[in-house]
C-alpha cells in the first residue's frame, strides 16, 4: 500500500481544515494559543502544541492590527500660530498661503 495516507496524517489534515475555519472566523487575529481554545471549545481532543506546528507548517499566522496612536498634542502651553487659511483651501494667486508637515522631524518625546 504505497500511496495510503497514515490516520494520523489524515486527522492532522481535517485539524487543520478545523485551524484555517477557526482564524478565519476570527478575523486572521487569532494565533495557536486562541485557536487551541476555541477548538477546546468545540470538544475537540488536540494540543496546543500540535495546533501550533500544524499553523507553522501551513503559515498560518495571526495579522497584528497597530493600535492608534495620538501623534497630536494640543493640551500645552507652548505659542500657537493663527490659523489665518480657517480651511479655505483655494486660492486666487500663487504664493498667497503656505503650508508644512514637520511630522518627520524626530523629537525628544518622539
């Protein structure tokens, strides 16, 4: 029987069919620890290590969302300039208004 599949490779292919359902319900969030879970969940006999390797071998990973971050900050005391534009963003001739983003200058409090 040269082309049979073991039973163990076999379960490990409908587990993993199992996996894919789970993160994809999850919204890609879920990494093996999560995942192990919700399968636990579902009475499923499985580790977590083996969810974990069977997630490495197909690269399954969960995708990371950034967490917002506040780049402005209003609440100081340093001098504001006027804003004389008040969003008109049009204008009739050329060197009327100027504008600027100092976003990539690297400061102290970052």
């Amino acid at each position: 029987m040269e082309g049979a599949v073991s039973k163990r490779a076999q379960e490990n292919k409908n587990l993993l069919i199992l996996i894919q359902e789970v993160h994809q319900k999850s919204k890609q969030c879920y990494d093996s620890p999560r995942i192990y879970e919700a399968l636990k969940a579902k009475k499923m006999p499985v580790s977590r290590p083996r969810v974990d390797r069977l997630m490495k071998q197909a690269k399954i990973r969960a995708q990371l969302k950034r967490r917002f971050k506040i780049t402005t900050d209003c609440k100081h005391d340093y001098a504001m300039s006027e804003n004389l534009i008040n969003r008109n963003f049009t204008a009739t001739t050329t060197d009327q208004a100027w504008v600027s983003d100092i976003t990539y200058i690297k400061t102290l409090t970052g």
